[in-house]
C-alpha cells in the first residue's frame, strides 16, 4: 500500500543552524546573500523549504578529517577524530570521540582500549558497520 507524504516541512532559521551545526547570523547572511532560499510562514517568521535545506546541506557539506590511518578498509563509514572520554573497568571500557560536529561513541573491551593505547587526546578513526539504523521523527502516525 502506497502511502500519501505530508508536505515538507518549514524550518526556522534557528532550528537549521542547529541542524548545520552553525550559528544563527550564518544561515542568515546566507539567506539575505541568494544562497539559501527562505520565506515567511503563517506567523510571519523566516522559514527554509526542508528539501532546500537537504539539498544545501549536502551541496555544502564540509569535508571529514583526513583519515591519519593507512589502512586499506571495505568499510565506507570512518570518522577520523579525538578521543575525548574514555571509561574502563576491568572487562569494558566507553570510548567517545570528537569527529568534526558529531560525538561516536564505541563500546569495547578494557583490553582493547590497552592495545590500541586509547587516551583522551588520542588521533584515531571510528569504523561503523551496521546492520540496523533507526531513524526517528517528532511525530506520525502509528
């Protein structure tokens, strides 16, 4: 059974720079610069097309570190970063590290945070294969 989409939806300038992960008077000069269209809502306030917002953000997106490992991978989902946190007891540890605007979090044994001499201010990549994402919105219908 084929489904019918809502509209898409309206972001306020705000809610896209939290998206972007970039301040408020950024998507504004870009606004008022032609480089991201935006219009005004019911309520009067500046709002982006979602799927203009999609498009300019991959459009723009920056670059990831450049990975500092020289390991041939099949694994397309690296996120070069700073280990920032880690926390071990005597079997598991909880690495955390800083990868551009996102914190990957990885669970592993103590002994592996030994081998790979895991410490915050380590350079390192993270390496994500799943098999299941999940995705989730404000809302919807169940």
């Amino acid at each position: 059974m084929v489904g019918t989409l809502s509209a898409v939806p309206e972001i306020r300038i705000r809610e896209a720079a939290e998206l972007l992960g970039i301040s408020d008077d950024t998507v504004r000069r870009w606004v008022d610069d032609g480089a991201l269209d935006a219009h005004l809502d019911a309520s009067g306030r500046k709002v982006i097309d979602g799927a203009a917002l999609a498009a300019f953000a991959r459009a723009n997106a920056g670059s990831a570190p450049k990975d500092p490992l020289t390991v041939a991978s099949s694994a397309r989902n690296r996120f070069a970063g700073l280990v920032t946190k880690v926390v071990t007891d005597t079997v598991m540890a909880q690495v955390e590290m800083q990868c551009g605007p996102f914190t990957v979090v990885s669970l592993m044994s103590a002994d592996a945070v030994r081998e790979l001499q895991l410490e915050p201010g380590s350079v390192a990549v993270a390496v994500v294969k799943a098999t299941t994402v999940i995705v989730e919105t404000r809302g919807g219908q169940s």
